[in-house]
C-alpha cells in the first residue's frame, strides 16, 4: 500500500512513476482527493511491514474522506486514513 500527499504536481510525477514501475504490479486506486493540510506531515517514504489482514482492511476501508477522526470517534471507524494512521503510528512514534 501506498499513500502519497502533497502538492498536486508532485503526487501526480509519484504516481506516474509507481505506474511505470515494473516492480509495482496489480495497482489498484483506491482515492484521490484534496486536503486543506496534510494528515501525515511527519512522514516520509518508508516500508512497513503489511500482512495481508491490515491491507485487506485498508482496501475495504471508506476513502470517501481525508480527514483523520477525533480520538473519541475513532472506535470502529472505517475511514480509511484513520485504519492508516493506526498502522504507521508504532513507527512514528519510534522514529
């Protein structure tokens, strides 16, 4: 999984180039959208380890919204961006 932000322009040369790739396979687009500030400001390009339950529940997550949840509204949340908040957070808080 995947999830880029940042200046129109710039997401759009990422994705162009993860589109070519041939070590990128089986892409599937499950947003797009704008931002008012970015969700993920302290973060940069890394790998994390995924199985195959987390990226299931990403995939079928709702990504009809950007936006990360209150704390107090995040139990049993869908939102896709608050499933992959939780999931990048032990590495931030490592870093």
């Amino acid at each position: 999984m995947q999830y880029f932000e940042g200046p129109e322009d710039g997401v759009a040369s990422v994705y162009e180039r993860v589109l070519q790739s041939t070590s990128h396979t089986g892409i599937v687009e499950l947003a797009r959208g704008r931002v008012s500030t970015r969700q993920f400001p302290y973060w940069s390009m890394h790998r994390l380890p995924a199985d195959q339950l987390l990226v299931g529940k990403l995939a079928r997550a709702d990504w009809s919204r950007f936006k990360k949840s209150e704390p107090e509204d995040i139990a049993g949340s869908m939102w896709g961006i608050d499933v992959l908040a939780a999931a990048v957070a032990p590495y931030v808080q490592a870093a």
